[in-house]
C-alpha cells in the first residue's frame, strides 16, 4: 500500500498523527487551552 498515491489516505494518517500530538500535548499541559 503506497500511501503517496493516495492523497486521501495520506491526509488521514496526517490528521491522525496531528491529533494523536495534540492529545499528547492536552495531556502534558492541561492548561494549553
């Protein structure tokens, strides 16, 4: 599975990883928001 022949897929490990990084971050530092 080539994920850069796949736009679509490609955005949505992008998401993915964006928001597995802002729940890390949330996690860390609650008061962030």
């Amino acid at each position: 599975m080539n994920l850069a022949q796949n736009p679509t897929e490609k955005r949505k490990v992008l998401f993915y990883t964006l928001r597995l990084f802002v729940m890390y971050k949330l996690s860390v530092n609650p008061k962030i928001l």
